[in-house]
C-alpha cells in the first residue's frame, strides 16, 4: 500500500531530527516494497548481483547452496555447490560482494578463498584458490581487487588490517576504536567496512558517521549527522543502532539507518528504515523510506539501480524484498 502523503512529512520529519541542518539530501521519496518470487527452496542469506545476474547463498539446501538466477526473466540459470567433505565440497561457506565481475567464496574450516568467473549461461567456473590469512574473519572482508582486501580485526586488534593472500603481516592497518574495551560489540565506534577499487568506507553502528577513505586509510571526507537523544550505551538491549549493513558499488555507498533499538527492528516498528546514498566522495545524493518489511542486509544492482534485499528469518519464504531507486545515475 502506498503511504500517505503526511505519514511521509512526518517520516521525513523524524529522519530529519537524527541530522544536522547541513546534510540535507537532494533527493528523498518513499518507496514501495515489491517482491521477487525466487524459483527452488530457498532460504537467502547472503547475495550478490553482477548484472544480468543475482548470485544467492541459500542457507536452507546442503546440495544446491548457491543459485544463480537471470533478473531480466527471474528465470533460474544454475545451482552451485554442496556440504560435504569433499576436494569440491564446502563445509562452512560465505559469498562476498565483490567490486569486480568474479564471485568470490570462502570456507572458512577449509581456510580458503575460491575465485570464479561467471559465464554468459549463468554458470561459475573455478579460476583460482587462495589460501586466506585471518581467516576466522574471512566472512567480513571487503575486497578492493581479487587478491588485496581489507579485513576488520575485531577481537584480534582495534583495527581495519589492509591484507593480500601472499602475505602473512598486514600491509597497513587503520586503528579505529579504543583498544582498552575489549568487547567489539558494546565498543561505541564498533562498525562495518567496505571496499572497491577506489575507496574504503567505514560506517559506524551506534553513531551517525561514515568515513570515506581512499585504498591507504587516507580520510576523504568524514560524513557526521547528529543524531538527536543519542546516548551510547551498546551493552544495552535498548540501546539505539545508527547504521547497520550497507553495500558500496562502483557508483554509490548505499547504508541502511536503523534509527531505533534492534528489538524494536525486528518488530517493524511503525518508522520502518531509511536507506541513504552517497557518492564516493562522501557527498548525500538520496534518501528514502523503505515501506514494508525492511531488510537486514541487500546488494543493488547499478545497471538498474534495483536493490534486492533479505530478512534474516528467511521471510517472506522464497522470495527477496525489492526496491526502485529512483532518482540516481550512472554517469
């Protein structure tokens, strides 16, 4: 259903509240919510698009964990990979987004990273496999090429380590919290990195502020929102998020701002979630509303700016939540 015009003003309102007076964003609507019937038994959790293609990591099959669908027919191209003990088997995988057109998987029991090329069918084929250092959090590296990426350390170091497959120190590292609480959790300036070619972002999860840096950790530009009645207290329940998870593609950094507790999220709490875009540069482009379910993590495909998105409870069953983000270029 469509929200009303006033429901939006005072939506607008209210996310307007959670900002200073200089962070307007030029374009702001609200969206509907549309969904993707999905083909097969599936229960999405991770996801990534590489246009005309949507590659989904399926946590509800051990025989087809991967599959591999066509967004101009929604039609279902290819199933990939198994639980198993296998040589071509996975044990404990995790698809990554990517900046570049490979896919890129790891496991981490195997302590490996495999490379695939996409084909024109819809199919992966094996390009290479790479050993991975600091493997046991392989799952939230963000890639800037097919061997060099940057990793949060978490419980290991208060840092962001830039890595390669080669080697066994990091190259740099970026030290973004205070080392003395130990637990990464309730740390105020706990967060959530991204990468591509040209920039590493860092959105942080209990305050409104995303620093955009280039490859070496060198600040571009520190986007800083107020965030009105803001106490930080994350060993709270209670506590409020600010940014949760987000996806950078070649054009845009697209972050979900949650603006209440996690509990009251989960509940669909009347406010629903804001979904804001900037440029590389750290500059507001969009903002919207997202109506209906919101999701707890997503990809956008740039080519159509399409963002496909997913609960972590697997519902709506076999289908992704879908949006239309009007409003952005490609140039």
């Amino acid at each position: 259903m469509r929200i009303s015009h006033l429901i939006f003003i005072l939506l607008s309102s209210l996310a307007a509240s959670c900002s200073s007076s200089d962070t307007d964003f030029p374009h702001e609507e609200s969206l509907e919510q549309e969904l993707m019937p999905l083909q097969g038994i599936t229960y999405p959790i991770k996801l990534e698009v590489k246009h005309p293609f949507l590659i989904l990591e399926n946590m509800k099959r051990i025989d087809s964990l991967f599959h591999i669908y066509d967004l101009t027919n929604l039609e279902l191209k290819s199933v990939f990979g198994k639980i198993g003990e296998g040589p071509d088997d996975f044990i404990q995988p995790s698809l990554f987004n990517t900046p570049f057109p490979d896919i890129l998987i790891s496991d981490i029991d195997k302590k490996m990273v495999y490379q695939y090329e996409l084909n024109k069918y819809g199919k992966l084929e094996l390009k290479s496999s790479n050993k991975a250092n600091y493997v046991d959090g392989a799952p939230n590296a963000a890639f800037i090429n097919d061997s060099l990426y940057v990793l949060d350390a978490m419980y290991r170091a208060p840092c962001i380590h830039k890595l390669t497959f080669r080697d066994e120190l990091p190259l740099k590292s970026w030290t973004y919290r205070n080392p003395d609480i130990l637990d990464y959790y309730i740390d105020p300036d706990m967060g959530y990195v991204y990468a591509n070619e040209n920039r590493i972002v860092f959105s942080y999860g209990y305050k409104k502020q995303i620093d955009f840096m280039d490859t070496d950790f060198n600040l571009i530009k520190r986007v800083s929102f107020d965030f009105a009645n803001r106490t930080i207290n994350p060993s709270s329940n209670d506590d409020v998020a600010s940014y949760g998870t987000g996806y950078l593609g070649n054009r845009y950094f697209y972050v979900l701002f949650i603006g209440t507790s996690w509990p009251e999220y989960r509940k669909l709490s009347f406010r629903g979630t804001f979904l804001e875009v900037f440029d590389l540069d750290g500059n507001p482009i969009a903002r919207y509303h997202l109506g209906g379910i919101p999701p707890i993590s997503f990809a956008v495909d740039e080519d159509t700016f399409i963002l496909y998105g997913m609960r972590d409870d697997g519902e709506p069953e076999d289908n992704l939540l879908v949006y239309k983000l009007n409003g952005l270029s490609k140039y």
